[in-house]
C-alpha cells in the first residue's frame, strides 16, 4: 500500500513537472502593441536661404531713339539692321559741306587774329601802341578762336555716331532723305547687362536692399535661372500700390535674354549658413503649437515643442528645441503618441520614370 502510494504521489509530481515545462513563456505577460514604423532623420546642419517669389520685366541697360541734333539731307547710313556697334562708331552722316566750309573760313580768321595778335604784342614791346589795343587784339583772336570752335560742332553734328555700345534695330531713314531734330533715325540697345524691373509688397520692406541675390527664369528656357544683383531700391514707396521698386542686374554676355521679357524672380532675402534643417513632413502642429517627435534611446518617441525660422522647397529651420543629430520622425508623424515604440522604416523609393522620359497621355 504504501508503495503505490509514493509510486501515485511520483506520477502526479511528474506530471504536474510536465505541465509546468510546456506554458508558453510569457503567458502571464501579456504582449502589449507592435512598434509602430515610421522613417526617422538625425538632424543635420545645412545651409538654407530664405527666398520670395516675384514678377518683373528685363529692360536693356541703355536705350536710347537716335534723332539728328540739326536738319539736313542723309548722304551715308554706315551700318546694317541688327548690327552690334561700339561706341563712336558712324552710324549716319549728312551733307556737310556748308559746315567745312564755315570751319575753313572761321579757321581762316582764326590765323588772321592770331597774326594780329602776335604783330600788337610786338609792338606792345616797344610801346608803340596803346595796353586798350593790346586788349583788343587778344579779344578778337579769342573771339576768332570761339566762331572756328562753333563751326566744328556745327560740322560734327553732321555725323550720328553710336552714344554706347549695343545692338541697333530697324532702320527709320534712307539716303537723300530730308531729316529734322525730331526725325527718328534708329534705336540703339546696349544689352550685355539687362536691367531688371520688380516690385516688392511693403510687407517684405525690411529684407529689400543693395546687394541680394535674385535668379531669374524666363519662358523661353523653362528650368533654367539666371543670376542678378539688386542695385536700387526705391527711398519711397509707390502710393498707389504700396509697393517698393527695386532694379536689378542680371549679365547678358551671350545675348540670350531679350529686353522686355517678363520674369520670374525668386529674390534672396536671408541666409544662413549653419542651421539646423528639417523635413517640413517632420513638423505636427496642434492647439498646443507646433512640435516634432523626438526618438529617444528606448526607441519610443516623445513631443519636442519647436520655433522655426526660414522656410525652403520642403525643408525648414528650426531656431529652438532640437539639437544637431537628434533623431526624429521625418515621415508617419501621424502614427504615433507619446511614449509610442517604433521601427525604422526604409524611406519609399520613387517611382521610376517612363522609359524616354515623356508622360504617359
């Protein structure tokens, strides 16, 4: 009796051992909820500018419709529609031979009053003629030496020359035409240097100065930019509109910009060289202001109130809460709570782009 007793009471502790080895490890924990995935950045620092977009107009550096400073006949036209000229170069020449011949003659009495001239000092020498006739002579030599001066310009004024460099347009005379001091005779542009036109909204007034940065697109070359330099801004504001005029700029070597093409200008207003840049995804706002959340070392997350500063294409600064190389979440901010755990997931890769690089129609 006693035998099968102890040999029941090892059977029961046997199984009992049994039991006890086959539950599930944990099975009085019960698991709590799975990470939660989401894509997670350190915080770099990188340069970012602040920019505004604006409208403009190109307008050439200098510009000018040349007109005859005198009447007359055209006798020469010394170029062809479309050149490019230097400065000084003859662009037109009238008939001009009453305003040589009005020179030789002025020069002619200039000699004759300057011979005089040299005879009276002589004779001043030897005091044989009075100091009020010394005068005289001196006066008509310079009088003389005045009528000859005053025939040159009548006789340069004959001859249109180029006031700058630049490009011409169409001519508006032929020779033999008659031509006034109201005739226009061609339009001259000097166009290596273009001069950019906008406006800023007095919002902005206190970032328009000498010396920004602007880049310029133009419908005729679709993605590309051209780079300016603000040289003016107007002292007053436009009372009409409340706007600020400023003046730009923007080289033109190459003559690929034509004046009078309107502009898309995004104008540098701030820069910073070594801020520290976020993802705009990263960013949550609610009623208690705007926030990121920060992974900590448990791989839970945690709400980091933030300031920001300067927004770019996607990325923004922030000026307070966060610290270089903290690591946040950049994509799935919606995911999570505070204390939430998570994984890091790989960022999506784009798609790829039809073969040819067209869009499907």
């Amino acid at each position: 009796m006693i035998r099968r007793s102890a040999f029941r009471f090892a059977l029961c502790a046997l199984a009992l051992t049994a039991a006890a080895c086959g539950t599930p490890a944990g099975s009085a924990n019960p698991k709590g909820p799975p990470p939660v995935a989401v894509e997670v950045i350190a915080v770099p620092r990188e340069p970012i500018v602040d920019i505004v977009d604006l409208v403009g107009q190109l307008e050439p550096e200098e510009s000018v419709e040349l007109k005859p400073e005198t009447s007359g006949v055209v006798r020469t036209v010394g170029f062809t529609e479309g050149d490019e000229v230097a400065a000084g170069a003859l662009l037109f020449e009238l008939r001009d031979d009453e305003e040589r011949a009005k020179l030789r003659e002025a020069a002619a009495k200039l000699t004759l009053a300057q011979d005089e001239l040299r005879r009276t000092r002589q004779l001043a020498e030897q005091r044989t003629v009075s100091q009020s006739e010394l005068d005289r002579a001196i006066a008509n030599a310079e009088a003389a030496a005045a009528r000859r001066d005053l025939a040159q310009v009548e006789l340069d004024r004959m001859h249109i020359v180029a006031p700058f460099d630049g490009v011409l347009g169409a001519r508006q005379v032929s020779p033999g035409d008659r031509v006034s001091k109201t005739t226009q005779l061609v339009r001259i542009d000097a166009v290596k240097r273009l001069r950019l036109l906008f406006s800023v909204p007095e919002a902005v007034l206190n970032v328009a100065r000498s010396g920004s940065t602007v880049e310029v697109a133009v419908s005729p070359y679709p993605g590309e930019h051209f780079p300016g330099s603000v040289y003016f801004v107007a002292p007053t504001l436009d009372p009409i509109n409340r706007r600020l005029l400023l003046k730009a700029w923007v080289p033109n070597a190459e003559q690929r910009l034509k004046p009078g093409l309107f502009a898309n200008i995004r104008l540098e207003v701030a820069r910073h060289e070594d801020a520290l840049v976020v993802p705009e995804s990263a960013v949550a706002y609610d009623a208690e202001g705007v926030f990121v959340w920060r992974v900590t070392p448990a791989r839970s997350v945690e709400r980091v109130p933030v300031q920001l500063g300067i927004r770019e294409r996607g990325r923004v600064e922030v000026t307070s809460g966060l610290a270089a190389g903290d690591r946040i979440v950049s994509a799935g901010t919606h995911k999570v709570a505070p204390g939430t755990l998570i994984e890091e997931a790989a960022p999506v890769a784009p798609l790829p782009s039809p073969a040819g690089g067209g869009a499907a129609g």
